[in-house]
C-alpha cells in the first residue's frame, strides 16, 4: 500500500521523538516566557500593517503578525496577488529535493519578466531572498507585505520607479515545511516555524561553494543569468541579548572585494540606518560575539568565506549584505523593520547605484598577483566603538552545574572592542590557469555552475606545471562549529603542501580554467588545496588517499638489501632514521615501505593533488 507524504513524517516523527512526560507539558509551553524579557515595541512601521477589511491583508498580518503561513498558503496568495498586478510575474527556478518549487517574483514595472529583457533595462536590480533558514522567515511576511504596496495598493509604487526586484519568498522550502512551534528555541514567533536545513538535513548557507544542493545551484544560476547588482540574504540571528533589532553587514573594506566593501559599510548601512531608525527601529552592525557570554570582550567584524551568501558574493564581486534581525525581539517588530529595511534598499538602490557600479566595476577590474585564500581576526587591529547591549549577570546553574549568563532586559551602552577579521591566513602566487585531468568531469561542471569559464584540451598537450603533493593530509579535526563529518561531507585538511615543478603531458578533454577574469579568485578559493572553501577540504578528491599497489615483504627485503649496498648516501640516511625513531625502527612493515616509497615500482601519484597550476604560457 503506498502512503502519502504526510502520513510518512508523521510515522517518522513518531518514532523518532523521545517520550515527554504528560506534566512536563507545561514547561515547554512556557519555553517561551523563559527568554530575556524584552521591552514593549511600539514605532512608526506599525502603520504598515494591512487593515483587517483590507483584502490584500497577507496572511500573516491577519494574525496580527504572530503567524506565518505555510508554503502552500503563501504560493496561493502570491499567484492572486500576480494574477491582479501587471507588474509581478512568478517562475520558478528549481525543484527541492522533495518537489516542491523554488519560487521568485519577478517586480518590474516595465515587465520585464526576463534575464534577457531585466539585462536591457536602464534600473538596478535587487536580489532578495527569504527563508534560506526557514525557521528565520521574516523576510518572506515582509516581502509579501511591500509587493502588495508597490503594486495592487499603490502605497509605494514609487520604489519600481527606480529599481527592480527579484524576491524567493521561501528559499529553503522543504525545510520551511517541516513545521513546529519547538523548532527555534531561542527565538520569539513566528508561533509555528520552520527548519533550518533541507530534507537531507543540509544547509543551504553553508553550500555556495561547493553547490550540493539543488537549492544552491537554482539560487547561483539566477545570479550568472539575472547579473543583478545587489544581493540581499535575509536572517535571524542566535545568540546574545542587545537593543538592535536589525543587523546589517557585508565583507568589510578588506576581503575579496574591498570597493564593494566599503559602499556598503559608507553608503549602503548609514541610509538604510537613517530609515530604519525614522520607523521606530534600532538598527546596528553584524554582532558577532567574541564571547557569547561576556559582551565586553566584543565582537568581530566578519569576513565570510564562500560557502556563506555574503561571502560568495564578495569572492565573486557581487554586492551582498546579510541582514540577521534579533532573534529575542517579537516577530510583529522584526516583519517591520525587515520591511523597512527592504524599502529602503530599493530607494538607496536606485539613488546611488552609480556609485555602486563604478565599485563593482573596481573590484571586478582587479587580479592581483596573490590570492587569498582565507582571513582571520586580526587582533592588533582591534578598536574600541560604541555598542547598545544589554545588562546582565552570571549565577550558579543547578543543572549545568556551571556559571550562566542571565540577560536583565535593561538596555546597557557600552564601548567594546571591534576585532577586524581581514588577516589573510593563506596566500599563493595567481598562476595563468589551473588545470584538471577529464576524470574530475564533476569538479569541471561545478565551476561551470557557478559561471567560471572552463575550456577543454582539444589535444594531448605537454606543459610545464606546479603539482602539489600532499604529504601529511589528513582527515580534519572535528570542532564543535564544524564537526566530521560536515554538512554531508568528510572535511579534510591539506597539511603543508610540497610543490614541483615537472613537465607533464595531459590527455586531450583535460579541463584549463584560466585565471585572468573576475572570477579567477572565485576559481582559486574553490581549486587551490589551502583554501578552507575548496573542493580538496570538502572532500571531493578522496580517492587520492587510496593506496592501491603494495609490496611483500619476500621481494622487498632483498631489493632494500641491494639499495644499501649500492646507495651510500641512501645507507646513512636509513641509519639516521633508524637511531632518532625507535617506533620506526621497531616496525619492520615501516623500514620496508621506506624503502619502497624510493623505489620507481611505489604509486608516484600517490597524495598528489590532480589539480595542478600552470603558471606562465
């Protein structure tokens, strides 16, 4: 008998769902009531919402904002709201893992319902999603709410006057479904939310590098077919208690792209700041905390890697901010402020997107000689800045049987160390291009995903190349952030590459992929083996760690016995091993593979790295 999708998740979580007892109920229907008591919110955004007789009221603003609906509601109210403005138009740009599509509304008051015809026209372009974590679903109820004013209500029509909007409502939509009101503990409302990864349990904002998921890869190929000039990735936050209620950052004036960088933190947050504080908001930067438990120690100003939104927007010079609201304010104010927030990044959008442009057009001009290939915190360039936190104090917990932080609810401003995260942790030369044997076809297809050129060998070629060898690669150390295995891979760490400058011959089909474009650091953080973003630490050339040839030790004891007596120079440096390493002298399969490994018969391609480097042609 076959049984319907819902019947199958609710049998699952019925078997998996660990027994609560009848009188703890009530404990965690007061769950709730246990965060940090926050203020009573009241500001002027509260005119926004819709009035109950209104009959484009979304259906999240008819509970008061309390609610979200589901994905079906949301794609039924959407296709009623396109169907009654011309200047909406829905698609969709991909199939989850469990069927469902993924949604965009094209806003045009031209119509332009096309990457083709968006690409002819004279307005920006904003990117919007939603949902990416989709227990984080503010911008999908704020979303709905401004594409109704700009179009049926005409309350802000203004906004496609001067810009245009591409919005995914819902990003992670089969996570979105997986609905509960214990999903997100540390947040207040939505009463019911999602989840934060897929159904395979993956994370979309932890995949723009390596593009496993088909979310992922429908998001990217908007972004090489629409070119749209800025890229907004909206969240809620975990973590600590402070005032701001929407978060905003990019990558910083250092990073991949510093002119880029600097708009946003110059032009684009002061007169979004400017609007949000006008409704009642209190908007401030990214927190990310130093200690979770201790804000005085401060917070870091990022720079993400590519396998986060902002970040790969940064390596592949595209303006991306992430919006992370507070996640302890209520729903009702967070829907508000990201409203607002939307809005006034269509109007800064629209007046300043000529400097925007002359910023891209900076960044994307630029190839310098070194790529970076990952940052860290730079301590020494720490500064002291003004920060609206929260009081709070520390007591003995029962439980925990450690010290806990209580935040007090009263509002604390502070000055507290910023610590740039802009030190680059691993550089190498920019070489001419990379190139990759026709066995890695997949690798070769990721790149092409995500709008790097790649071009094929048309005959067996010689070049002289770099080889990395890998000799003391290894699996990675799990961590508490990042565990092994890892969002569904093996991460692995490349120890300290060796380099070798050979002549090589490469079968025609081998894949070149050049460097001398604007995506040629987007190509080196994904190619080169240091990168922590890179196809080697995601662990998709783990083949190369299968030893396949061995040898007994019936022949290897007589070869090694005629390698001593005929190599001097090989006799001594055999002894010297022999006297500093007792395990290795104690081990007779050790002393044979040595000698093995200095024979022509032992794999020479062993921990060599199949992407190598051509560095001049």
């Amino acid at each position: 008998m076959t049984r319907s999708r819902p019947c199958f998740q609710l049998l699952l979580a019925l078997l998996v769902t660990s027994p609560v007892l009848a009188d703890q109920d009530t404990v965690f229907d007061r769950a709730e009531g246990m965060l940090p008591h926050q203020p009573e919110w009241h500001g002027a955004s509260e005119s926004l919402i819709a009035g109950a007789d209104d009959p484009w009221i979304t259906p999240a603003e008819r509970t008061g904002l309390v609610s979200t609906p589901s994905y079906d509601e949301t794609v039924a109210w959407l296709q009623e709201l396109v169907a009654a403005a011309p200047e909406l138009e829905m698609i969709s740009i991909g199939k989850s893992l469990q069927g469902r599509d993924f949604w965009m509304v094209i806003a045009s008051a031209e119509q332009a319902f096309t990457a083709e015809a968006m690409r002819g026209s004279d307005k920006p372009l904003l990117l919007a999603q939603a949902g990416i974590h989709s227990g984080e679903i503010d911008g999908k109820d704020a979303g709905l709410m401004l594409l109704r004013d700009m179009t049926v209500t005409g309350k802000r029509e203004e906004l496609l006057a001067g810009a245009n909007l591409l919005f995914i409502p819902i990003f992670n939509v089969d996570g979105h479904e997986r609905v509960s009101p214990y999903n997100r503990i540390n947040q207040r409302g939505p009463a019911r939310m999602g989840w934060r990864t897929n159904a395979r349990n993956q994370n979309f904002n932890r995949d723009y590098a390596k593009l496993a998921t088909p979310g992922v890869r429908s998001i990217v190929t908007v972004i090489n077919e629409w070119q749209p000039d800025l890229y907004v990735d909206l969240h809620v936050t975990d973590g600590v208690d402070y005032q701001y209620d929407v978060t905003i950052g990019g990558n910083g004036g250092g990073g991949w792209s510093p002119a880029i960088g600097r708009w946003i933190t110059d032009d684009y947050f002061p007169a979004v700041a400017e609007r949000l504080e006008a409704a009642g908001h209190i908007p401030g930067p990214l927190v990310l905390a130093v200690n979770t438990e201790d804000l005085t120690d401060g917070f870091y100003r990022w720079t993400a890697g590519p396998r986060f939104s902002n970040g790969y927007g940064a390596a592949r010079h595209l303006p991306a901010v992430l919006v992370e609201n507070h996640s302890l304010k209520s729903y009702r104010q967070r829907v508000l402020g990201t409203y607002v927030l939307m809005a006034a990044t269509m109007e800064v959008l629209a007046s300043r997107a000529g400097e925007l442009a002359g910023a891209t057009a900076q960044d994307r001009a630029r190839r310098p000689k070194q790529l970076v290939l990952g940052y860290g915190p730079d301590s020494e360039a720490a500064e002291t800045v003004a920060f609206k936190g929260v009081a709070s104090e520390r007591y003995a917990g029962k439980a925990s049987g450690a010290e806990v932080v209580r935040w007090l609810g009263e509002p604390q401003d502070m000055h507290v160390p910023l610590v740039p995260v802009n030190k680059p942790v691993a550089m190498v030369q920019r070489p001419s291009a990379w190139l990759l044997p026709p066995e890695y076809a997949d690798i070769a297809e990721r790149l092409a995903l995500h709008g790097i050129p790649v071009e094929q060998l048309e005959a067996e070629t010689s070049l002289e190349v770099e080889v990395y060898f890998l000799p003391d690669a290894k699996i990675a150390s799990a961590q508490a952030w990042t565990p092994n295995p890892f969002e569904g891979r093996v991460r692995m760490e490349p120890g300290t590459p060796v380099t070798r400058h050979v002549q090589a011959r490469f079968p025609a089909g081998s894949y070149r992929v050049p460097a001398d474009h604007e995506l040629g650091e987007l190509a080196g953080l994904l190619l080169e083996p240091q990168s922590p973003d890179s196809f080697f630490q995601w662990g998709y050339f783990l083949e190369m760690f299968t030893r396949t040839e061995y040898a007994e030790p019936y022949i290897m004891e007589p070869l090694a016995e005629a390698m001593l007596e005929t190599d001097l120079q090989l006799r001594a440096e055999f002894d010297a091993r022999l006297e500093s390493d007792p395990a290795f002298a104690a081990s007779p399969a050790s002393r044979l593979m040595w000698f093995y490994q200095r024979t022509p018969f032992y794999d020479q391609q062993y921990l060599v790295y199949p992407v190598v480097r051509i560095l001049a042609e």
